[in-house]
C-alpha cells in the first residue's frame, strides 16, 4: 500500500528490498521514480539498467523492464538498447565502483559519443556489497578494508569527468537534497544526449562504521552541512578567497546541447 | 489525510526524524516483533500534507516520503471525512 506514483512503478511484492537500514539507494530510487513520472513516460517505453553493486539491485524493484548485466558494462547494455530502438527511455543505475573502476572507460567513451541516456550514480564512496573496500571515489584519508591506514590517493571527481568528456548535462546532489535531486534528475531526463547525475549516498554499514558516522543521521548531517553549491564555490574563488578543503561541490556543472548519438530526427 | 508508516517495511533507520519541519516523527523506543524501533507519531494531524492536499489538489511538502528508504511512509484517506480543528506551532 502506498500512494498512486509508487504504487505504479514499484514491485510492491518485492519490498522490503535488501538494502541496509538507513541506506540512502532507496531515496535515489524515490527521487528517480518521482522525476521519470514527472515526465509522463509508461511503464512500457522505459527501460532501466544496471550493473553489479549495491546500487545495481534498485531496477529490480521497479515493475519497467531491466537488465541487470554484468560489472562494469551497463553503459555498453544502454548504448545497445538505445542503438537497437531509440525509441526507448534508457535510464541507467549505478555505483561508484560499477562506474569508475572496472567501467570507466565505458564511462569516458560514453560521454564522448553522448549517447541518449541518463546515468544515475549513486556514489556511495565505497564498494559495499563485497565488503567495505576502497573505491576511486574513497576520500583521501578515509578508511576501508583495504586503505585501513586511510586511503592515500586522490578521489575521482566523477562529474568532473562526464563534463571534461563532453557529456551534456551534469549535475551532483547528495540524498539529503532529494527536491534538488529530483530537479536534476528531471533535467537530465529532457535534455537529449548524455546526462550523468552523481548522488552522494550515505552507507552505514560499509562507510559510515569505519569512519565515525555510525549513526545513519551523522552522515546525512554530515551531507547537509558540508555541501557546497557550485556557484558560491566560483564566487569564492573569484573573489581570491579560499575554498574550505572539506568541502565538496553540489549543484548542475553543466547543461548544453551538443549533438547527441540515438536521438531521432 | 492520514499519515501512516508501514510496520512491515520500516527498517528503523529514523531518516524521517530529520526532515519533517514540525518534528511529528519522533524516535521509537519500543521493539515491536521484528525487533525495530518504528518511529512515533507526535500529533501527525499536523502534518501540511494531511491538511491543505484536499484544499490544494496535488501533494504537498511530502519530504518524510521522498527521503524513506524503505517506501514505508505514505498517506491514507481518512473515511468519514471530518473536519478538525489544528493548532500549528511553529
């Protein structure tokens, strides 16, 4: 039982889904389910897909038909649904290590060709699923399983990266911001070519335990307090004034039009 | 309007406590027989969407819903409908 828009897209014979208590991949699911209804599509001309990872589960609790593929390549399942009918709305789910590590190229090669599709990352700062270990999006200084002295390298700034690669909208929200996050996603899904949406979401059990967010609303504190939008980033530094090192960057990085790959004439 | 958080999808995670504007999710104290905490209700008759969504025609504020992971707050129809009296602070 629950209200009409939910009652529509979600298999409510599936939930409870498996996520762990206070993980913030259902509110993306939420604001997702929210924006692609906002749009008027139906149940039968949107397709969600997705890799492996904690993230990755969400279209299976959605009742439009999904892939579920394998690690890394839900972007070469997008392009090949999209290329096969561009009739279809493709909307992609995934995480930070389906995205970044073992799928970056498909990612870069994707903003590139910008391609039709909307990709929601949830950026969850860690592989979750296997265990808590290191991701390209880990902090620097922050521990996991496998950085247990903290994590030496720099993160990945992945909306930095679809905007350097020449995707066509790009924005970062946490889910704590979820009318934002509605927003952007709604954005991204009327913009035609490559829209890459990163959703900063809290994990307690694999991030938030080892580094000293063990209340699931510290972390989500944590998300509000500590984010910063784009414009008042770019004020500061054209003011010459210093930019707080904690914090990071929220807010729409770019929207543009540039000639998009499977949109018909 | 009435608001209602289902028992056998709330998972206890209390998301619910730190969005609402009037504070009417409160943390629960008690297991129930699952083992969770599900979040009280302090006087939901408060709530903006209960109130003004039959006044406005479409859903209103509806943070609480958005931000639950688990889908388990939502709305029901109250049936009669009668008319109440609200007191709001803010």
């Amino acid at each position: 039982m629950s209200t009409e828009t939910f009652g529509k897209w979600y298999r409510e014979d599936r939930l409870p889904h498996i996520f762990c208590t206070g993980c913030g991949n259902g509110t993306v699911m939420n604001c997702t389910i929210k924006a692609v209804d906002a749009m008027g599509w139906e149940i039968d001309d949107t397709i969600f897909v997705s890799g492996i990872g904690c993230s990755s589960r969400a279209p299976g609790y959605i009742s439009t038909d999904s892939l579920h593929t394998t690690h890394g390549r839900a972007l070469a399942f997008a392009t090949g649904v999209k290329m096969a009918n561009p009739d279809l709305h493709v909307v992609v789910f995934t995480g930070d290590g389906d995205l970044a590590a073992i799928g970056g190229n498909h990612f870069i090669h994707a903003c590139r060709r910008n391609i039709d599709l909307t990709v929601i990352c949830m950026n969850n700062m860690i592989y979750g699923m296997t265990g808590g270990q290191g991701s390209p999006c880990t902090p620097v200084g922050k521990i996991s399983t496998t950085t247990p002295y903290g994590a030496a390298e720099p993160a990945f700034d992945l909306t930095e990266l679809a905007v350097a690669a020449g995707a066509n909208y790009a924005a970062r929200w946490t889910s704590y911001h979820v009318a934002e996050l509605i927003k952007a996603i709604r954005a991204g899904l009327e913009t035609p070519g490559f829209s890459f949406i990163e959703a900063l979401v809290q994990c307690p059990t694999a991030y938030g335990r080892r580094n000293k967010f063990r209340q699931v609303g510290e972390q989500v504190e944590y998300m509000r307090s500590h984010a910063m939008l784009l414009q008042k980033k770019r004020r500061l530094e054209e003011q010459g004034k210093d930019v707080p090192d904690d914090m990071f960057t929220v807010g729409e990085f770019v929207r543009r039009y540039r000639p998009a790959l499977g949109v018909r004439k | 309007m009435r608001l209602v958080i289902d028992e056998r999808r709330c998972k206890g995670c209390n998301l619910c406590t730190t969005v609402c504007p009037y504070h009417i999710f409160q943390e629960g104290r008690h297991l129930n027989e699952r083992g969770i905490a599900i979040p009280v209700l302090d006087r939901p008759e408060r709530c903006t969407n209960c109130r003004l969504r039959r006044l406005y025609g479409r859903q209103l504020c509806g943070a609480c819903q958005l931000i639950c992971p688990d889908q388990a707050i939502y709305w029901e129809e109250d049936d009669p409908y009668a008319a109440e009296k609200v007191v709001i602070e803010y």
